[in-house]
C-alpha cells in the first residue's frame, strides 16, 4: 500500500511540474499588455541615430553595434533587437545574410 501511495504521489508531482512548466500556473496580467502596446503605438518610430552596414562574415547583430561604438553594448540585448527590428522591418536578427546590408541603430551617443 506504501508503494502505490508513494507511486501515485510521484506521478502526481511530476505532471504538476509538467504543467508548471508549460502552461504556467499564474494568470497573465492583461492590463500590463495593454499598456505595453499603448506605449509602443504611441511612441515615434526610427527616431534612433542610424548607421549602415554590410554584414561580413562571422559577424552578429551585437558584434557589428559594438565595433562601430567601440565599446560594450550599452543597452540590453532586448532592446537592440526591439531597434534593429524596428529599423529594418520584417528582418530577423539572426536570420541577417552575409553581405546584405542593413540599418543597425547607433548607441555611441
């Protein structure tokens, strides 16, 4: 009888981390996507200092933003693709061709 109580309780726990994991336990707060999307709908775009560049080799998003500022990244990650997409609609960051050029925005101010 141990057993199979310790068998079931396995089980359980295992599907409760199972939906944990994927389908989350917490309700998604819709007033902070709401806001959100008002934000970005209100905000002007491609009001970013911009430069272009042809994409060499061996080159990524963050690697060519760096070297043309000379210096590390200083906004987040995220916030380079949001402008990189933004600048250059329709275009994934990591899908760029080598050799094509594209806007990449400019943070050395």
């Amino acid at each position: 009888m141990k057993r199979i109580f310790l068998f079931v309780f396995g089980l359980l726990t295992i599907y409760v981390i199972y939906i944990d994991l994927t389908a989350g336990t917490l309700p998604k707060d819709e007033t902070q996507t709401a806001v959100k999307t008002a934000v970005t709908m209100s905000s002007p775009k491609n009001t970013l200092e911009t430069f272009e560049a042809e994409v060499e080799p061996g080159e990524t998003l963050i690697s060519i933003v760096e070297n043309q500022i000379k210096k590390p990244l200083p906004v987040s990650i995220d916030t380079l693709i949001e402008d990189f997409q933004s600048l250059n609609p329709g275009q994934a960051p990591e899908k760029i061709q080598i050799g094509s050029t594209y806007q990449f925005p400019d943070y050395s101010k």
